[in-house]
C-alpha cells in the first residue's frame, strides 16, 4: 500500500484530528515527524509504499515509509 492509499482510507479533510506519524528514514521507530492527513506536506511522499504501520492512538497512525523505493524499482544496495 502507498501513503495515498492510506490517506484515501482514513480521510484527508484538514479539520479532522486524523494524524501521520512519518518515521524517520534509518532510525528507531521512536523517532517520527507528525503531520494532520489532510497536510500538503505529506505530498511528497504520496507514491512511497508503507513498509509498516501502526495505529498508535485512534486518530494517530504511524507509518515506516520505503524510501528505496522509486518508481516501482527497489534500488538494491551492496557494500
């Protein structure tokens, strides 16, 4: 699922209480930026897939975002 996908689900309307807590990218699942659904901030991110998900409260759903992903195309990593 993309973060738009999720969004759609939970309803974008900037005057609800709904909330995204983006994780962030290579840290702890602590450390998180928190943005209304409805929030044009959150557009960049549209097209990322969530790797993982939590509802945290009953308005608060935190997501760990694939930031590797791009276009359809994981970029692989080697050392």
């Amino acid at each position: 699922m993309k973060l738009i996908d999720l969004i759609a689900a939970i309803g974008d309307d900037p005057e609800s209480d709904n909330k995204i807590q983006i994780c962030h990218p290579g840290r702890s699942w602590e450390d998180y930026d928190t943005f209304n659904t409805g929030s044009k901030l959150l557009k960049p991110f549209y097209n990322l897939k969530v790797s993982c998900l939590s509802a945290i409260e009953t308005d608060v759903i935190r997501v760990d975002l694939d930031f590797n992903e791009k276009k359809g195309e994981v970029d692989e990593q080697t050392d």
